[in-house]
C-alpha cells in the first residue's frame, strides 16, 4: 500500500513539474486568437532578458518572468499592465494572455485568450 502512495506521489510532480515552464527563451512568440485567426497587434518578440517589442512597431517596452509564478510581467511599453502566464504549447514555452483575467482589469485585447507560441 506503502508503495502505491509513493508511486501516486511521485507521478503527480512529475506531471507537475513537466508542466512548468523554466525559462522563456529569446525569440519572436507568433501570436493567435485561439479559434480566431491571428492577433491584429502582431507577435511578441522577446529581444532579450529583459526587452521586447510588439508586432513591427519600433515601439519596445520591458518584461520579467517569474519561473515560480509562471507569469510574464510586462512592466513597460504597448503591453504594460496586461495579465499574461506562462504555459507549454507542443512541448514548447507559450505565452498566454487570459480573455477573463484582462476582461477584469478593464481591457479589451481580443475576442478570447491569445496565445503566443515560439517559433524558430
């Protein structure tokens, strides 16, 4: 019986821990409406630790990510404010940008939640 606890135990963090995402790796995230095509505002290119720029403006702002929280701060620039968490898409880091949780905060991006999915 001991071993069976043990076994349910060791199962659930490991599903939990493949479940995080560790590092959010520099690239451009290509963004979609989930069921909805495209985002008008275009991708999120994340430049650098700690920069990022939106679609093909010049206009950049800064971020931070939170490996504990599993949440992406944009704390400056054309998405400064938004509530955005991290997720894995195929395997890949995502970043996600909740309807309900934006709705709240008084700002309408889209139809329904946008995801950001890394592309090499």
């Amino acid at each position: 019986m001991k071993l069976i606890i043990l076994s349910c135990i060791f199962s659930f963090v490991t599903l939990v821990t493949n479940a995080q995402v560790n590092s959010l790796p520099q690239g451009r995230y290509e963004t979609v409406i989930k069921n909805n095509g495209k985002w008008d505002k275009g991708d999120i290119q994340l430049i650098d630790d700690g920069h990022y720029k939106i679609g093909n403006s010049n206009e950049s702002g800064e971020y931070r990510f939170s490996a504990t929280a599993q949440r992406v701060f944009f704390t400056s620039g054309p998405l400064k404010g938004i509530f955005a968490r991290t997720v894995k898409a195929n395997s890949s880091p995502a970043i996600l940008i909740p309807l309900s949780e934006n709705q709240q905060l008084g700002l309408k991006l889209a139809t329904a939640d946008i995801v950001g999915s890394l592309k090499n």
